[in-house]
C-alpha cells in the first residue's frame, strides 16, 4: 500500500466521521468529506452524486445516516458497494451497531462485495450525551427514558475513529469485524449521575415506558423516520442481551484500553456543552 492514500469519508461531518477525517488529514492522506455541503456532493438521498464522490479513492469509510437500522439501508449500501468496485476502491470499512440484526445484513453485503473489508459494529456512543439526542433534557435538568435499568457499554467516538483510521491503513485489519465498547456497564440513571456529579447540577432522571417516550417525541413533532429508528433502538438493541457484553477489541486494536465513560464526562465538562445558556 502507497504511503498517501486517497480516502473517502462518507458522514465526514459527523460524530465519528470528523475525528476519522481530522487523523487521516493529520497522518499526511489526501481525504475527500463525503457530505451534502462539499463539493463533489456526496447524498445518501441522491445515488448519482456518489460516483465522483468516489473517483480516484483508495478506501471509503462508510457511516449511514441516520443508522443501518432503517428501511432503503440495506438497499442503499448494495448501490454504493457496487459503485465502489466500478470506481476501483480497494478497501471499504463499516461503521456499524453492535446488537443491530439490520445492520448485520448491510455488514454482509460489504462482507461479500469482493473489495477488501473492515467491519467495525460500535455500542451506544459517549457522544449520545453531548452530541446528540440526550442532550437538551440535561440541559433542562430532567431527563426521562425507557429501559431504565438496560446496561450499557457506552464507546467513544475518538476511540471509534482511532480503530477506523487503523482498519483503513493497514492490512492486518483486512477481513475483520471488530465489536467496540467502553471497559465497562453503566445503566441511563448511573450515566446520567455522573454527569449531575461532575457539572454540580441537579438532574433528575425519571423511567418512563417507551410508549410514553415516543408519545412525546410525535407530540413535539419529531419527523416518524427518527421515532421509528429511537423505538427500534430502545427495544431491538436495548433489549438485546448481546449489547451488555464488554469486549476488549478496542485494547486489541489500538493497544491500549478504551476510554471510559467517567473520562469522558471529565474531558466534555470543560466544553461546557452541559452549561444552561441561561445560567452562564
């Protein structure tokens, strides 16, 4: 393999796609972003704009949004693994969830699409917290989920894209699915008690059912495609014993042991995302 590698990102913007991207510009690789808002364009939503997207690539990270979960994935995944053997990509990894039957099917066709494979299947991310639909309760101080009591092993992103840029820059990694999690299991109420702990804020957490839960989300007007992706994930995933195993794939990958949640908490707290607007 050539020292410089030319490398798409798919989701170059995203949670874990812009640490990938950040490493490999940093290691020296020419890196395309594959978003709606670079040029060339890259979207999920339109199949013609992927093909120069992918012209002159080496390798292509591929995240799917919102999740390999939802209905057109599957079929979506098939077009651009084909597209990427026309374009002669010769190295594909996949960003996929651990516990995810869906996902699995996406994971095989990238399995057996004859270009050389890395599977990474991610656990719920620390980043849920700070960056995404966890958020705005804990800035409100009242937060209010199902599946109260389900462990998780929550995984960070940066520990994510460290084991994406390895799978993308070396061969030892050809051929592998790697399950990614924290070093250890923390319930929605301990989670969210750390971090009421570590930003000396009173924030409640209350179990609710997840009828409730996405109730509520319909009533504020939360588009059906997200509600039906977070009911899935409450209940498909959650619910699945699979996803409370802690594996060691991240130490074996990157040599040292995963980032765990309380560091985490400590490094968010000095962005001061979990900062009421209100109160600063």
């Amino acid at each position: 393999m050539k020292n410089t590698s030319n490398i798409l990102v798919i989701g170059g913007t995203g949670k874990t796609g812009r640490k990938v991207a950040s490493k490999l510009t940093a290691l020296g690789h020419n890196v395309r972003i594959g978003s709606r808002s670079a040029s060339p364009v890259f979207d999920w939503d339109n199949p013609e704009t992927w093909t120069e997207a992918m012209q002159g690539m080496d390798m292509v990270y591929i995240t799917f949004q919102p999740d390999l979960a939802v209905p057109g994935a599957l079929e979506a995944i098939e077009q651009l693994t084909k597209q990427a053997k026309r374009c002669n990509v010769k190295k594909l990894v996949l960003l996929s969830g651990k516990g995810e039957r869906e996902a699995e099917l996406c994971e095989q066709v990238v399995i057996h699409s004859g270009i050389d494979y890395t599977i990474v299947r991610a656990s719920w991310f620390n980043q849920n917290f700070s960056e995404s639909f966890f958020l705005e309760p804990i800035l409100e101080g009242f937060v209010a989920l199902p599946q109260a009591e389900a462990k998780v092993p929550y995984v960070d992103t940066e520990d994510i894209a460290d084991v994406a840029v390895a799978a993308l820059l070396s061969d030892e990694h050809h051929g592998k699915i790697y399950q990614l999690t924290g070093p250890r299991l923390l319930s929605f109420r301990e989670a969210i008690q750390e971090i009421s702990d570590a930003t000396g804020r009173m924030i409640s957490f209350t179990p609710i059912t997840l009828t409730a839960y996405t109730k509520a989300m319909k009533e504020q007007g939360v588009p059906a495609d997200f509600v039906w992706l977070i009911e899935y994930l409450f209940s498909e995933v959650l619910g699945n014993p699979n996803n409370s195993e802690v594996t060691n794939d991240i130490e074996i990958v990157l040599g040292r042991k995963a980032i765990d949640f309380t560091d985490y908490v400590n490094q968010t707290l000095k962005t001061g995302v979990w900062t009421p607007k209100a109160i600063v």
